[in-house]
C-alpha cells in the first residue's frame, strides 16, 4: 500500500502544482524545503514527512479535505479497474529533455506494487544514466531503442521487450529519427 499511495501523493501534487502553473520553485519557497526535495517528491523518489507534506498542500493553497479526496480512489474492493486515455498523468522522472513519462496505472499487489507508465522518448532526447528500486518490464510499441547498461547495450525494435532489474544503471537512447514508444511496467518489491 505504500507505495500506491506515495504513487496517488506524488501525483497530486505535481497535477496540482501544473494545475495552478506553478514551479518547483514556487512551491518549494512556500513551503520551506529545496526545489530537489520538491522534485523527488513529485517523482516518488522520497517519501515527505508529514511536516513537510502539510507545508507542500499549505503551499498549494489546497484544501486538505479536497488533497486527500482522490487518494484512495482505487483502493476499494473492486478487481477491474479502468483508465481512460485522458485520465493518463504526465509526470517527469528524472531531469531529461525529451522523455514524456504518462502513468497509466498504479495498483498495490499482493507481493508488489505495480506501476505502468507510456514512454515516448524524441530523437536525440538526452538525461543521465539511472536506477530504480523495481524489476522493470519495457515492450516497444513503436520505433527503436538501443538500452545501455554498465557492461552491454541491448537494441528494441517495435514488438521486442525486456525485463531487467532497475536497480542496474541504464539509460535508453533514441538514436533514430522518429519518437520511439514503450510500455513500460515498474514491479516494485514489497519490503518486508
């Protein structure tokens, strides 16, 4: 459940903040924190205190009642959830010009959380090299994308897919000239 929920915060905030065109900046002057604090936050990278969480809606200038309202939208009993192409959020997963990250879905499993997001990554799109704390599932929906790890670099073509364990340093490249889209699904471990 952690983890869906820190998926539902992030990603209320920073559909609030755009909302409301406002910066990272922005938010974190009012609230008292850095900018990257702001950032991981909105990416799930780090779980807020609830200190610095109420300065974060505070400085939404939201109400509480109406923050936490949506949260627990999908944590009802139901088995069969639906998410309609419009209700897709965009979101930034790290600082990189050109990958345009849409979070599909997030639900707790029983072993996991799962998180499937859309991918699509311009020609020429640039970022640092990263890692994830999950097992990562990509399927190349269209295009193509050489992945490089430490030690091998792996070429998608439309229809090819893999699964890696995040935690290995990566970084996806669009040498081509068209938007390469992927599917991507993040299996993230419950801890116990």
């Amino acid at each position: 459940m952690e983890n869906e929920v820190v998926a539902q915060i992030s990603n209320k905030i920073k559909s609030v903040r755009k909302e409301k065109s406002l910066t990272l900046q922005d938010i974190a002057d009012r609230a008292g924190v850095t900018k990257g604090l702001i950032s991981q936050i909105e990416n799930g990278r780090t779980i807020p205190s609830l200190l610095v969480l109420i300065e974060i809606i505070q400085a939404l200038e939201v109400d509480f009642d109406s923050f936490f309202t949506e949260l627990s939208k999908f944590s009802s009993g139901t088995k069969v959830f639906v998410q309609r192409k419009n209700e897709y959020q965009k979101f930034e997963k790290e600082d990189a010009l050109g990958f345009d990250y849409s979070r599909i879905f997030t639900r707790k499993m029983p072993s996991s959380t799962i998180d499937i997001v859309l991918l699509e990554i311009q020609p020429g799109a640039k970022r640092n090299f990263v890692t994830t704390e999950a097992f990562e599932y990509k399927y190349i929906i269209s295009g193509s994308v050489k992945y490089i790890f430490k030690d091998q670099s792996v070429f998608l073509n439309e229809g090819d897919s893999m699964l890696f364990d995040g935690r290995l340093t990566h970084n996806p490249v669009n040498e081509g000239k068209v938007p390469v889209k992927m599917l991507v699904v993040y299996f993230f471990e419950q801890k116990r």
